[in-house]
C-alpha cells in the first residue's frame, strides 16, 4: 500500500495538523512540549540553526543621478525585461511604479556608500516616468536590490537597519503580467498581501512574513522552517517567477499604537505556527469579492474582527462559528487592532461585545471614487480600489494626450496570454472584459473633469458589491498624492517604502561596490 | 470533454472576483444552489473533476495524485466512483443555522468545516490501476448580494480548506 499526503494548492493544508513549540526572543512560547524530531513537521527545517553574523548596513544609491544610463542599465539588466512598450520603460509597467514625490523619507535607516561584502542590499531609484510638467511628479520604484542567496542576511539587514518594520505590508506584484492581462493591470499587477513581523530572535532581529492562508507555500520558510519564512517561502521563490514586493507602512499615531501592532502580529505568528486555528477555525476565502466586511443600516459590522482576536487571544468565537478572509483582509482585521493593547483588552474581548478600541484601519473601498469629479480631499472614497491608473497619470502631470496614451497602454482593448495563471483567473478576467472596456472609456472621461457627466458614470460602474479592502486597495492607498490643491487626502493611510528585488549577487556586484 | 464541461460551469458559478488573489495555484469559491450537505458532496466532487490549468488538462484529483500529462494523454485519468459526508450533521446543521441567522443580521454566516469523503479509481481504458480516497473539508458561506439589478439575493457558496488524498493503493494483479 502507498500513501501519500500531499499539501494541495487549493488553499489547503494537512487535516492532521501538529503543534510544535518555537521561541521569539529566546523564550519558548506557547505550544505543547517539545516533540522528538521524528514527531516534528517540519522537524529538519524547523531545527536548522545558521549562524549569527554581523548586521550589515544598506548601500546607497538613490539620488545618485537617477536618470544615468549606465545605472538604468545595470538595474535593468539586473531586473531582466518584461514588458515590450517602445515608447516606455520597458522594465517596470508605470502602473506598478509609485509617485516620486510620495515615496516616504527614509530618516531614520542606516545606510552607507559602498560595501565590498556581496550579502549588502542595495537601495537604487528607479524611473519609469519622469515628471510630464512643472507641478508634475515622476512614477518610479526605490528598488531594493537583494541578493536571492542570503534571504536570511537580507533579511537581518532590513530589520536591524529599519528599511522594514513591524506592520509593514509586502504586495507581491508581478511585472511579468503588464501587458498581458488588462484586469491585472486594474489591479496594478499586485495579486497578494503578506505582512512583515520584525522579531528579536537569538540575538539578531529579523523580519518574517506573516500570511493568510497560513499555510507552507506561503510561510513554509525554506531555511528556518514553517512560521519562520524569510520571503523564502515557495511563494517568494518558486511558484512567482520574477516577483517584485513593495513595502508599504500604515500610518500610526503613536507608539502605543505601533507597540500594539508588534504585540498583535507576534500572536498572530505564534498561532500561525501552532496550527491550531488554521484552517479549522479561520480559513483561506478564495473569493476577493466577498469579504466579512459588512454595512448594517450604514454601520460597520466589525464583529469578525473582535472574533479574530479572540482566536489569537486564545478565546473561543462568540459572533461566528468559523472566519474566512482572504490575504488582504487579514492584513486589514490586524491593522483595525491597532487601538487595542491585546494585555489589556483581553478581557473586553471575552466578555463577547466588539470592545470601542476595534475600528476600520480604513474605509473600506468603493470601486471607483470622486477625485476625479465633485470630490474633495476630505471625502473618505475619493479615490476607489480601481482609480489607480488615472491616479497615477494625473500625479504626473501629463497633457490630456499623453494621459490617454497610457490609459491605453495600460488597456489596450485587448488580452494576451498570461502563463502561468490559472483557468479560474483567465475565466474570471473573461467576465470581466465589459467592464474592462467601458473603464478605459471611464478613464478617459476622467481626463474631461466635466463632474457631471462623470459621477453619472461612476454611479453606473461602481458595482453592487460590498465595500472592500483588496490588495490593489492598499496600494492605491499609498500611490494616493499627500493633498490635493492645498488640501490634506484625509482618506490616505498607508505610505510606500521600498520594491525588493532579488536578483543574482554576480548581477549586484557592481552596484554594491562602485 | 467531460472535465473542460465542468470546469466552465465552474467559471460560470464563481463569483466574478474583481480582484485576482494569491490564487493562481487555488480554486475560487464555488456557487451551489445550497448549503445542504448534499450540494456541497457534489460540489466537492466537481473540484476533485474539475480541470485547473489548460495547459496540462489534468483535473485537481489527477494532479494530486501526480499523474502526468504524457499519462493522461495516453488514457489514464483518475475517475470519482463515490462520496460521502462525514461530519456529524446535527453539529453542521446547528452551524448552518446560525449562519443563516448572522446573515439575517446582515453578516456573512459561515459554518463549520464540514468533512466529505471521495473514492476514486485510477483508470486506463477498463483496466484499473489504482484506488483511493480523498478526505475533503469545506464549509458554505450564507450571504446576501446584489444581483445585476441591484436587488438583494441570498447566495450560497462552498470554499474547500482542505483536500487531502488519505489512501492511494496500486490494484492488485
């Protein structure tokens, strides 16, 4: 007799699952005795030590002339081409490409000139489209260039030098769909959220990836082990060819609130590495259109949130018997925690009512917004989860010929092959191929800021779906301008940091030393 | 084709997702007429049937149980003889009727997973090569949505959060 067991890709995960006890700081946490290795899962890996060395600082390349060609080359050929415009960058789509002008300073990471050590990270900038006027700003990426044979060094070096915090969200975004797919292009090429967890670990301070579905290809760490992925899990470097992450930081408050996060986020990753409420109590929802997130006589009903940190707390579900959401949804229920301190709150959470510290990281989102129409910086859905194209051509400046170019670009009235993706997603960019259409002539409405014709528009597209909190929505969050004419984006909560890239060290050499 | 049939029923039952997810290696949410148990074994063994990349033409059963391309081109194919539910239905049930009293509230009701057994046999012509069993939990989401008019429908729909082969036996000769 044969059997097998076999972890499917259908969100799926071992019925059978075991516990094991880890450590975050030194301290054991949580989980039953230590089993034998035999007894482990995954025993080898999770029993892999690599040795501590010392931190490196970043190498630091921005502002170092952007537009010199012989660096574009470089990262160009570092990067490898994907997509074919002649008139464009050809390296990076603009859609997945940021505001120069937002990108958020980095005031307080280490960072050095050179380095002759082939483990170093390298911050570079990136130009996919220079400003198109006085007032216009540029779309491009601060890539971070790290080389793909020292994830875990990598990964020291962006915690202990601050390029990555706690709270911090990872969008994987594949360049090698622009041009391929058009509502991959509505969505900017992102397609996942994880979230970054900085923990003191051994000595060393590293960054992991926490994710929903909590399963192994996507935090099965190939050098740490299962819970312990350094971006290295099968998601980051297998199944994706060619994946870039954006980091993108929500906006906090305080220190309290970000203390909080940190606190939040380690339980999550503890109960991540137990298996003890995934999928059994909270599960993978494979379907982006249908969140838990729901509006009752135009209230938010954020009992789904209160129930996940019960089950993170260690407490039974009171409002459901069971949570799904999916990868975006996760990131946003954690972040909408962010006022509770989990030390102090527990007992709130028990006593079965949604505690007053649970609220909306951000409004969720409607399709489209009115920034482009009768809206002003102040309205909570000025801009909508699918703005992001003309958001991004309005930011640079660009005359009305130019931004309709790109909006073509963008969406050429026209699908072409996207291997790799599956039946479902080819099914479901199919159905959508109307709505496609009438979107390009939406955004080329935009251009006309007649706000009448266009909020008559919008009120037609905007579907009869729930509001919601996808991907495409947080990194339409931070491609959003500051303010607009004077006027402070009151909706804006989330800032971009960085684009990692990894690439071959022979490809970095250069750029880490000269 | 059998499979490609069911795979376009499939895309036709999904919701249309506006937004891709991680998804390019999972399943969508399946659309069933119910949250009766007896929809969700056949839509359990739809998935199982159900072709997910073109480019192989191999069923999610088919690729779990590592059949080739070249195999499956030369006429092995996994075939789904049964399926049963397992789960204690009085505590499904129970669940089920909470999610229909959240979605009453407005929410989005959610049951408990559910386990559903399937059997197989892996076939070449008459001949049968192997057998098996696959041990599958789902659970059914109860909500309301807007339909393309705008008024409010209750739609059910099964998401699979695990699919487990269990036994994988070679014929005896």
């Amino acid at each position: 007799m044969r059997t097998k067991k076999i972890i499917m890709g259908l969100a799926i995960i071992s019925v059978t699952h075991q516990s094991f006890a880890f450590s975050i700081g030194g301290t054991q946490i949580g989980g039953p005795k230590p089993k034998t290795p035999t007894e482990q899962q995954p025993a080898k890996k999770a029993t892999t030590l690599v040795s501590i060395k010392p931190s490196l600082p970043i190498v630091n390349k921005l502002g170092k002339n952007p537009f010199n060609t012989d660096i574009a080359a470089k990262i160009e050929s570092a990067l490898g081409k994907f997509t074919q415009a002649p008139s464009l960058n050809p390296t990076v789509a603009y859609y997945e490409t940021f505001p120069a002008r937002n990108i958020l300073p980095l005031t307080d990471v280490k960072m050095i000139d050179r380095s002759d050590d082939s483990d170093s990270v390298v911050l570079t900038d990136y130009v996919s489209i220079p400003g198109q006027s006085a007032n216009g700003s540029a779309l491009g990426l601060r890539m971070a260039l790290v080389p793909e044979e020292s994830r875990v060094r990598a990964s020291q070096q962006m915690a202990e030098n601050g390029l990555i915090k706690t709270g911090d969200l990872i969008v994987s975004t594949r360049p090698l769909f622009a041009n391929s797919l058009q509502y991959l292009a509505l969505q900017l090429l992102s397609t996942h959220i994880s979230m970054a967890v900085v923990v003191n670990e051994n000595g060393r301070k590293l960054v992991y990836n926490l994710d929903m579905p909590m399963d192994d290809k996507m935090m099965g760490g190939k050098n740490l082990g299962f819970g312990k992925s350094v971006m290295d899990a099968s998601h980051f470097t297998e199944d994706n060819p060619n994946l870039m992450l954006h980091i993108l930081r929500p906006r906090m408050e305080s220190e309290a609130q970000r203390q909080n996060i940190q606190k939040w986020l380690e339980k999550a990753l503890v109960k991540a590495r137990e298996k003890k409420i995934y999928p059994s109590k909270l599960s993978f929802n494979t379907d982006y259109n249908s969140p838990m997130y729901r509006e009752v006589n135009g209230k938010a009903d954020l009992s789904f949130v209160a129930d996940t940190a019960r089950l993170l707390l260690g407490q039974s579900l009171t409002a459901n018997d069971h949570l799904q959401q999916f990868c975006s949804e996760f990131a946003w229920v954690l972040l909408s925690l962010k006022d509770c301190n989990p030390d102090a709150t527990s007992s709130d959470f028990k006593k079965g009512k949604i505690p007053a510290c649970v609220s909306e990281f951000f409004k969720p989102m409607q399709m489209f917004g009115s920034a482009f129409s009768s809206g002003t910086a102040k309205d909570e859905d000025f801009y909508g989860m699918t703005d992001g194209i003309p958001m991004l051509i309005n930011q640079t400046g660009a005359n009305p010929q130019l931004s309709m170019q790109l909006i073509d670009f963008a969406l050429p009235g026209k699908d072409k092959e996207a291997k790799g993706l599956s039946v479902g997603h080819k099914g479901v960019a199919a159905l959508m191929a109307p709505l496609i259409k009438q979107t390009n002539g939406y955004f080329k409405l935009t251009l006309t800021r007649d706000a009448k014709q266009i909020d008559g528009a919008r009120a037609m597209l905007n579907p009869n779906t729930p509001r919601n909190y996808s991907p495409t929505g947080f990194v339409v969050h931070a491609g959003m301008p500051d303010s607009v004419n004077g006027v402070k984006v009151a909706q804006k909560k989330l800032d971009y940091v960085v684009t990692i890239k990894y690439v071959p060290k022979a490809k970095l050499k250069d750029l880490q030393s000269k | 084709m059998k499979n490609q049939i069911l795979m376009t029923t499939l895309v036709l039952f999904t919701a249309v997702a506006g937004y891709a997810n991680e998804g390019e290696q999972r399943l969508q949410s399946i659309g069933t007429i119910s949250c009766d148990t007896k929809d969700l074994v056949r839509a359990v063994k739809i998935t199982a049937d159900t072709v997910f990349l073109t480019e192989t033409g191999l069923t999610v059963l088919e690729e779990k149980l590592e059949i080739t391309k070249d195999q499956k081109s030369m006429g092995q194919q996994a075939d789904i003889t049964n399926a049963e539910f397992l789960s204690t239905k009085k505590d499904y049930t129970a669940s089920l009727n909470k999610a229909y009293k959240i979605n009453q509230k407005g929410g989005v009701g959610i049951t408990i997973p559910a386990s559903i057994k399937l059997t197989y046999n892996v076939v070449k012509g008459d001949t049968v090569l192997s057998k098996g069993e696959v041990l599958s939990t789902v659970t059914c989401r109860v909500e309301t949505k807007k339909n393309v008019q705008g008024d409010d429908t209750l739609k059910h729909s099964m998401q699979v959060t695990s699919f487990e082969i269990t036994k994988d036996f070679e014929e005896k000769k």
